[in-house]
C-alpha cells in the first residue's frame, strides 16, 4: 500500500493510523467475529505502513538530479569492492568541485578504470569523473534502480578518468566497523584466489566473502543458464549449511568428552556456537540484506534450539518474515526477498506434509542401510531442489525473464558438492586461518568449485538450457503469491483453493504482449517489435538498455537487429516498419506513429499521423501541417516522463516509465523545458 502511493505521506501518518488501528482491535477484542479479524487485518497493515514509511523518512535523501561534467571528486573510501577487471569504491564525506554541498550526495559509488594506486577502505582519495543519478527503470513496469539506490544509500553513480590520487586524511576510528569489515574481506578474498588460482578460486572467493564481482561473466552466464545462480548469493543455503555444519561438528565434538557431555546440555552448547559461526561468516560475506535476513532466520531457529522450542516451522518464518519487513520494508519489493521466503515457506510446508504420510519414516528393517541411506539423501536433495524450483520459477521469471529447464538437474550435482564437500572446506579455512594454514582447506575447496563450474557449464550448454519468456504484470505476481500462501499455511482440501492464483499467474504470463514501440529517456535508443523479435535503431550504444528491454520482452539478447533505413524493403517491410534518413513511420493495428529525427520529418509526416514521437524538441512544428489535433511526444516529454512504451491494439495505449511512480522522495524527475 504505502510503496504504490503517488504522494509521499507526512512521516506520522502510519503511526497515527497504526495506533488507531490497534485501539479498534483492543475494542472489538472481546465480541470477537469477523469485526475483531478486520480490525487486526487493519492493525498489521498500519504497521507496515508505519515502518515503510519511517524507514523512508529516516534516510538522507539527496540523490543526483542529473549528470555532472568530467569534474573533481573527493571522499573517503568506506567499502572496496574488487573486479574480475578493475575496482568498485563506494565513497562518503563525498565533496564534487561541480555541485554545491546541498546538492551532494551523502555516499556515491564510483567504478575505478583503468591502472590504480593501492587502495583500500579509510582511504582519502581525489579523482576525475563523472557522476549521474541512479537509473529509473528503463521501460515502463522495470525495475526501480532509483528506488533500489535510495534504501542502500547510495546517492550517484558514475566512473572515473585516469588514476585516483590517495590524499592525507584521518584514518578510520575503532568504531569504523563497514570500514574495518571491507578491508577483512578484501585481503580474505586475496588470499584465497592466491591459494586458488583461476575461476576455481574466484567462486570459492565468493562463496567466503561474497565478492561475485571477481568472477568471470562467462562463468557467472553458465551458472544463470544452469540454473545455479542461487549458490553465488550468500543467503540461506549458505548460512543453513554454516550454521548446519558447526552445529553437528560441535555436537559431535563435544559429546566424545563424557564429563562435559554428562554436565552441560551439548546441544544448546553447538547451537550457540554455530550462531556465532552464522554470525561470523554474514560478517565476512559482507552482511549484504539478503544475508542479514538469511541469518535472522537461522538465528531464531537456533535460538529456539537452545530455548527447547521447534526450530523449523511456519510460524517462525512467520515471525521472521515480520522481523526482516519492520527493519526493512522495501526489502518487499524485491526478488531476494520474495524467492527465499518463497522456497522456505514451500519446503517447510511440503515436508511438513511428507512426513505426515510416513514418506520419510525409517522404520522397519536397515539391513542394507548404508545404500538406503544414499538412496534416501539422493531422493531428499532432489525433493528439495524440485519444491524450491517450482517455488521460486514464478519470481525467477517474473524479475529474469528466464527459467533454467534443466536446473533440476544441474543442482542434483552441484549442491552435494557445495553441502558435502566445497562448504565443510570454507568452514575449516576459517578454523585454520589465524594460523596460517587455510591452503590446506583452500586447495580442497578449489577442487570443489571446479567441479561445480564443470556442472554449470555442462547444464548450460544442453540444448536451449533456459526458456525466455516475458514479464506477468504485477498484480499476477500478488495473486500468486497470496494463492501460493494459501496453499501453503492451511490444511485439507481448502488449501487446494490456492491453486486458483497460480493459474492466475499462468494465464496472465501466457496472455503478455510486449509493447509495438519502445523509446528511451534520452531518445537516443527506439525498438520496434517485428515478428522475429525487436528491431533497434542503433546497436553501436544503449547496450544495457537494449538487452533490458529483450528480456523484460522475452527475447534473447543475441536476438537484437538494427533496422536499415532502405525506404522499407524487405524484413522491415514486412514487420510495417519503413525508415529512411530523417525517421521512420509504423503502419500497424490501423494506427500511423511517425518517429521523427528532424523538423523537416515533422512537417512531412505530421498531417498522417496517429501518434508522433520526436526525437528532438518539436515545439509548434506539427501546426499548421495538418496535424493540429495529433498527439506529440517529443524530447522534452522523454526526457521529463522517462521511457515510452506504445502498443496498438483498438486504441493507441502510451506508458511512461514516471507515470506510476508518483512523488515519491527515490523518484527523480527533470524540469521539463520549453
């Protein structure tokens, strides 16, 4: 409710509704019924809308309004981030020569190119470059950078010319702890690619420090293909097998010593030790939000281990869910939140009911159990990977467009591996590194992680490994959700009832149409849907742009064509597209859109058209052709809306990428000139 307002709310209006909420509940308590269930209904909405709407308001604000000259930028170095090519900074205390102190950013992340001096976190640092606001979403219905920059704080972006230059400044205090953490994790992550060169190495890095950024984009595209990309993020898996690994170690461990066993309770005592090992590996991992949240939730189901309560069930992610939306509520929005949650909610549910029809019981006879024993592991990684898959392809192919077809298979190797041999290796390079002797788990590790890139890129290179599809509108994702809830938390055949927002989503994806024209902010890039795919004015610029718009479409980004500007023969021809020097005009549906490159187009072609697009400021150029009732969109509309989407069908429908986005305090919007 409160992320789809198009005004920002005063901050006390959540609070004020919140209390008001509560106050009926409390009333309406006793007399119970339907009025009491509303209220409480009411009183969890409030809540939320409270917490967003605190949230929002208790962020500094300043983000970019627009791109800055080459110019002079100082700050300090608060997080280092190393590449497979290059470096990322991210920088505070930020002055830039071409902005006024107000209009600065708190914090902007800069890529460094090119040769630099060594630098590192707490750093003062002076360099060249340019800086721009975070993008908007680049077609209508995309995603939010804004939005996303706005809730990490971070208020530009942008690249540097040349080498950075370290300057004199206060070095980091005691308490500086992101600071202290960066500069852990970057020399951890050296050290492990020196004892594991290659890919190999880079993977492990990522799997102990979460640094994706040094591994290879070909290897990062076969794990995406193969449908593997969830072992690159540390989250729950990799926290649960953490956790899981120091707890049954720990367990064991401290059981081969009668006299402490016989005194202290063993597994409280392994379970507190592996929430400090939980604790100490999303530290190393960078204590991103999805890693934050995969640890509240191991932390409460370990807490409830020691506190002799059920670990693992749908009330606790209940609470933890609640837990992780207060603290950051516009964690809602996006897809980490929504597939972990996803996965968790559908796995604990579905062996929930697995175990209710004896499916897992190991009574009876064990002789042979050693192959039983396999053949159970084996049939629960693949139950797990099969409700975790199924669970989460909605949300993969609502954000990626894309679902890995043989991901099933590509996890029943990969995620042995990682559980059984490439994680207990991460977890003793940890034990052994005060000492110095982390090679002797790192070497091992690497072995582990080239098996799985082997896996990735054998899956990924099966025959069309992944299907392209595009993007459900927004409300199918909320029915799915709110179905696939359903289905999940009740019992009986009424739970079957929940299958109904599933088929919404499938009906809904399968009825998408992608837009007929596509037009960027800046009018620099336009895409025409033909009927093998998109046809782009230019492919030479606009690549990021360009390969958002295919996916979001459902198309494969190998498949963008340029249009040729040959009078309309051929392909063109075919799709109603004809282009020449000076513009293009689309013939489709019954309806004429002209976009324009010159006033000279403007002036030939006003007086036929349906819709005109110009790709320069129009002005008064269609009066007096003909065309004084047409509609125009020029330049200065682009520039100010954001990208245009047009799709004909019985009427002309235009949506504007600012359309739906409101007033909000992460929404930046340009003076529209004259």
């Amino acid at each position: 409710v409160y992320f789809q307002m198009p005004e920002e709310p005063i901050w006390f209006a959540g609070p004020l509704v919140l209390a008001g909420t509560i106050l009926a509940s409390v009333l309406l308590r006793r007399s119970g019924g339907a009025p009491f269930l509303i209220a409480m209904v009411l009183a969890f909405v409030a809540l939320g809308f409270a917490a967003a709407s605190l949230r929002t308001h208790s962020l500094d604000g300043r983000l970019l309004t627009q791109e800055t000259p080459t110019t002079v930028i100082e700050g300090r170095i608060v997080e280092f981030e190393p590449y497979h090519q290059g470096s990322r900074v991210i920088l505070d205390r930020v002055r830039v020569a071409a902005l006024s102190q107000p209009a600065t950013p708190e914090r902007v992340r800069v890529r460094l190119r090119g040769h630099q001096p060594a630098l590192k976190a707490g750093d003062w640092v002076r360099l060249r470059g340019r800086l721009s606001a975070p993008s908007p979403p680049l077609m209508p219905g995309g995603f939010d950078f804004q939005r996303h920059a706005y809730f990490t704080g971070i208020g530009a972006v942008g690249f540097s010319m040349g080498a950075a230059r370290v300057l004199e400044g206060p070095p980091p205090g005691p308490f500086d702890w992101r600071v202290h953490l960066s500069n852990l994790r970057v020399r951890l992550a050296m050290r492990v690619t020196d004892a594991v060169p290659g890919d190999a190495g880079a993977v492990a890095a990522a799997l102990i420090t979460g640094y994706r950024s040094l591994i290879p984009e070909t290897v990062l595209n076969a794990f995406r293909d193969a449908g593997l990309a969830h072992l690159l993020a540390i989250s729950g898996l990799h926290i649960g097998l953490a956790a899981g690994i120091v707890f049954f170690g720990a367990r064991r461990a401290l059981s081969l010593y009668p006299p402490f066993a016989q005194r202290f309770p063993v597994k409280k005592a392994a379970a507190l030790l592996a929430l400090l090992a939980a604790f100490g590996y999303a530290l190393m991992a960078g204590a991103t939000v999805p890693t934050q949240r995969a640890f509240l939730i191991a932390a409460m189901v370990l807490i409830a281990v020691m506190v002799d309560r059920r670990g693992i069930s749908l009330r606790m992610l209940a609470w933890g869910a609640t837990v992780v939306l207060l603290i950051q509520p516009e964690s809602l929005l996006g897809p980490s939140f929504q597939m972990s949650f996803a996965a968790a909610i559908a796995l604990v549910a579905a062996y929930e009911a697995a175990t209710e029809r004896g499916i897992w019981r190991r009574d009876g006879d064990r002789s042979g159990w050693a192959g039983r024993g396999i053949a159970l592991y084996v049939a629960g990684v693949s139950f797990t990977t099969l409700v975790a898959s199924l669970a989460t392809a909605p949300f993969v192919l609502y954000h990626f467009n894309q679902v890995a077809k043989f991901g099933l298979l590509a996890n029943l190797v990969a995620v042995p591996i990682t559980a059984l041999w490439v994680m207990p290796a991460a977890m003793l390079s940890f034990l052994l590194l005060p000492f110095g002797w982390e090679k002797l788990a790192l070497i091992p590790m690497g072995w582990g992680t080239e098996q799985v890139i082997r896996a990735a890129d054998w899956v990924a290179g099966l025959p069309e490994a992944t299907e392209i599809l595009p993007s459900a509108p927004a409300w199918a994702l909320t029915g799915l959700a709110l179905g696939g809830l359903w289905l999940c938390v009740l019992r009986g055949r009424l739970r079957l009832a929940g299958l109904a927002g599933v088929a919404l989503f499938a009906a809904a994806n399968a009825r998408v149409v992608p837009p007929d024209l596509i037009v960027s902010a800046a009018g620099d890039l336009a895409a025409v849907r033909g009927q093998e795919g998109y046809l782009f004015s230019s492919l030479r610029h606009g690549r990021f742009t360009r390969e958002n718009w295919l996916e979001h479409a459902g198309y494969r980004t190998e498949e963008a064509v340029q249009w040729a500007r040959d009078g309309g023969y051929g392909r063109l021809q075919r799709d109603g597209l004809r282009c020449d020097g000076v513009g293009c005009v689309l013939t489709r549906a019954g309806w004429r859109v002209v976009l324009a490159e010159t006033r000279g187009a403007l002036a030939e072609d006003c007086g036929r058209a349906d819709l005109v697009i110009a790709l320069i400021p129009a002005g008064g150029a269609c009066d007096g052709t003909g065309g004084t009732g047409v509609r125009v969109i020029d330049l200065f509309d682009l520039r100010a809306k954001g990208a245009h989407s047009i799709t004909l069908g019985p009427a002309i429908e235009v949506q504007a990428v600012n359309d739906g986005r409101g007033r909000r305090p992460w929404v930046v919007r340009q003076v529209r000139k004259r």
